[in-house]
C-alpha cells in the first residue's frame, strides 16, 4: 500500500495492474465533493484508475450516482444503555458481563500515557497467532505501539480493563458526530475466562449512552468468532453504499469486469469459510510443534 496527499487530504493506493486508492481515514472523513476529488486525483503524477469511497454511519441511502456496491458495517444502535441491556443482548451477554466483575475485572477511563502504552505492548506480546491468523503487533516496538494507537487522540477515549492492578484488556473509541467507531478491542487470552471483551463492550454502551451517541460501529459483519462475540454483544448489518469513480478507461474496463474485486471477495462464502478453518488448523498445528 502507498500513501500520497491530493488536495490536503491523505490517500492510500493499492493494486499492480488495477490501481485503486481511497481515502486513509475513510471512517473519519466525509466525501461531500466526490467529483471535485476525483478530478484532481485524475491529474496526480502516478497513474491511478479507481477511486473508492463510502457514505458514513449511519447514512445508508444512497447520495450519489456512481457505481456502488454494498457496504457492510457492524453497529449498536444505542437508545440507551437499559435498552441495550434488555433488547440488545441474551441471557448469556448479560450473564458474561456480571461474571466478569464478579471475578474482580474492573473497567476503567485511562489517559495515553507510558503505563497505559505498555500495558497495551504486554497484550500484544502474550501471544504471535490470534483468531487462527498471525497477529500482526506481536512484538511491535513500543514507539510503534505508540504511534499507531495515538492517532485521533482528541476524540479517542481509552479504557483499560484490571485485573489486580494488571491491565488485561483494552479499548480504543473514536467519536464523530453521528457515531463511535470501536478502533481497538483486545485482551489478554490467559484471562479470557473473565468475559474481559465483554465488560469492555458494556462500559463503553454506557458512556456512549450518556454521551447521546446514536451508533456504535465496529468494522464488518460476517461469519467468523469475532462476529458471534459481535452479534451476541447487540451488533447488527448496517449496509452502506460503496462507490467506485474511474478515473481513466483502465478504471472503467476493470469496473465492467469485476477487476477492481480481491480474489478473496469473488470465493463463495462456504469456500472462505474453510479455507480460514484450514488456516485456523495449521496455524495452531505449527504452535504446538514449537512447544
């Protein structure tokens, strides 16, 4: 992926044959002068055929007239925390929540200092393969750790979940106007009996319950675990139109035929699934060999 600036703005650009690029902070940025935007990208230095965007939560009609394609979100829509609580989640969510402050799990509102970057270094160093995949910030500097976490610090809110002065899990949300956006919620495996994410989650639909926040968002929705742990914390599909402009014939040919897509994204969805099981299976093979 590379990165470069057009009209003050920062842009990522993906692709050896097809060259797509979009946004950086596609999540925190609206596109209200798509148009405009993408007559200067057409007149960058570096041959670019496809710019993409999407409309933000919680705007899913439709504002333009260029190729789109779903887009799918995870949201809480929050009315209320008693809402959530009752309406939101089962039997079993409410259940985990407890459980985890009965075991001694206490949630609280941190500032981004030194302690709080390396409490977040020890989370990430507990273990190098996470949800059946290699963790990608296993063993990060703590100067990385510093720097990626530390983006939008103004509208950032931290949470640090304790377990006898231990940080064990944290969370990173980032606030807009019309909804918060979970950016980071991770915690430690050696305490996952401690429903750890879960009291995270909660705390957080509570502040933004008094905070008069309408939507929770928190990347997409599938079929993987992350995905249970989100449909049974009261996330819900969001759909939200994605558009494609073509900046040049490339980006228009490869529009007509699919181009612009992954390989991944063209699988049938009972395909990837077995395929990220194969992965899941040999990942955990090849730590057991190392022990």
């Amino acid at each position: 992926m590379k990165k470069f600036s057009v009209d003050n703005r920062e842009f990522y650009s993906t692709g050896r044959i097809i060259k797509i690029c979009g946004l950086i902070n596609a999540w925190y940025e609206d596109v209200e002068n798509p148009e405009t935007l993408a007559e200067s990208l057409k007149k960058f230095k570096q041959r670019l055929d496809i710019f993409t965007f999407f409309q933000r939560v919680p705007h899913t009609v439709p504002k333009f007239n260029y190729y789109m394609e779903p887009y799918n979100v995870a949201v809480i829509k929050v009315i209320s925390y008693d809402d959530w609580w009752n309406n939101c989640i089962g039997k079993t969510t409410r259940q985990a929540v407890k459980k985890s402050h009965k075991n001694g799990v206490e949630v609280r509102i941190k500032n981004f200092d030194d302690e709080f970057v390396q409490g977040i270094c020890n989370i990430y160093d507990e273990t190098p393969i996470r949800q059946g995949k290699r963790f990608p910030h296993y063993m990060d500097s703590i100067e990385k750790v510093r720097r990626e976490n530390g983006t939008f610090i103004d509208k950032s809110l931290f949470l640090g979940a304790y377990y006898a002065n231990e940080l064990i899990g944290f969370m990173k949300v980032v606030f807009e106007d019309e909804f918060a956006d979970v950016l980071q919620l991770l915690s430690k495996i050696s305490h996952r009996d401690k429903s750890v994410n879960n009291a995270l989650l909660a705390r957080a639909v509570d502040i933004c319950a008094a905070r008069g926040v309408g939507y929770i968002a928190y990347g997409d929705l599938g079929s993987g675990g992350l995905d249970d742990f989100k449909r049974h914390n009261g996330f819900s599909r969001m759909v939200l139109p994605k558009y494609f402009i073509p900046l040049n014939c490339v980006g228009t040919t490869a529009l007509m035929l699919n181009l612009h897509k992954k390989a991944a994204n063209l699988l049938p969805e009972w395909l990837a699934l077995m395929l990220k099981g194969l992965r899941r299976r040999w990942y955990n093979r090849s730590m057991k060999c190392k022990e």
